[in-house]
C-alpha cells in the first residue's frame, strides 16, 4: 500500500504519481510523454463512458475525418487505449480480444498523428507511439499501488511479454510461473 502525501493540487498529486510509478517500474518518459500522461489521467479517470467504446469503429471514423476532427478523434482513441492497456488490461477479454488489441490500436492512432500533424505537435505523438509500452508499464504500476492483486492473468501477461516487450507484463509472469520467461523463437515452434 503506498503512502498518500496531500498535494496543493490535483496536478501535482498526479505529477508524484507518475514519478513514483516511473522510478518504481524502471522507466523513464521524459518530461514531454511524462506531463500528457498526467494531464491526460486528470482529463479521463472520472469518465466512464470511454468503458462502452468501440474504438475500432472511432479510430476507423478518425481516418476518415480531416482537419482538426480527425486530430481529435485519433488523439482520444490513442488515449483510452492507453488507459485501458495500462489501467484495466483484464478489460480485454472481457471484451473477446487479447491486451495487445488495445497497445496496436493506441500506437496506431498517435502513428497517424504523428504523420499527419504539424512538426512540434507530431513530434508529440511521435514520442507517444515510441513511448507506449513504458508508459502502459508505468501506469499499470500506478494501478499496482493500490491492488496486490495482479491486473491480468497469465495468458495476458505471456500475451502482453511476447508482443510488446513490456517490463510489467514479463514480472507478473515470473509471479506466475516462479521463473524466468523466454521467448520461443521460431525454430523453436517447428
């Protein structure tokens, strides 16, 4: 359980947060990727209604939109799959698809904004395609904080391990399994 220090602001509660998480998981943002995934957990976590999203069909709408819509729609399809892969990984299967879903559809949707934006702005979701997995690794140890219990099971931690290389997934398998994983390469398998 983690010690709660009172801050003057939700800012800077949630700018502690993401550093303890950071320093916690060993991972380090950047000051840039650090401060959109503050801002972006003050924007999003008393919204439910991003739960009963389909966010195929708006990232789909999004390619379609152009201009300033299509920014937004892209941008917020990035940022609840980053919610979700990082927050509530078990939504998944819930949901009849595998964790990784979520982590292709998020850096898919910064990949497009990054391509389709003006140079500082792509240069921002440039470092949140390439940041993706670290930051999904930092907040779902900011949800570890206050659950010992483990946000997936095993299938999604070998799942999330194997595709993505994420630190977070690849220590809840070792919980699992009381070993070192490794990957199977493709001689392997035949």
């Amino acid at each position: 359980m983690r010690d709660i220090k009172l801050q003057p602001t939700s800012t800077a509660y949630w700018h502690e947060l993401v550093c303890d998480a950071e320093q916690k998981s060993h991972r380090h943002l950047g000051e840039e990727v650090q401060s959109y995934l503050v801002f972006l957990l003050q924007r999003f976590l008393n919204k439910p209604e991003i739960a009963s999203r389909i966010l195929s069909l708006d990232y789909l709408k999004g390619l379609r939109e152009s201009g300033y819509r299509q920014i937004e729609k892209l941008r917020e399809v990035g940022d609840i799959c980053l919610l979700h892969a990082g927050l509530y990984p078990q939504r998944a299967r819930r949901r009849l698809v595998n964790a990784n879903y979520y982590v292709d559809l998020g850096i898919g949707a910064y990949y497009q904004l990054h391509h389709n934006t003006y140079h500082q702005q792509g240069q921002l979701y440039e470092h949140l395609y390439e940041s993706f997995v670290p930051a999904m690794d930092v907040l779902q140890t900011i949800r570890g904080f206050e659950n010992e219990h483990p946000l997936y099971d095993a299938l999604t931690a070998y799942e999330l391990w194997e595709h993505t290389g994420s630190q977070q997934a690849k220590q809840q398998l070792q919980k699992f399994s009381h070993a070192i994983p490794g990957r199977i390469t493709s001689k392997q398998r035949h």
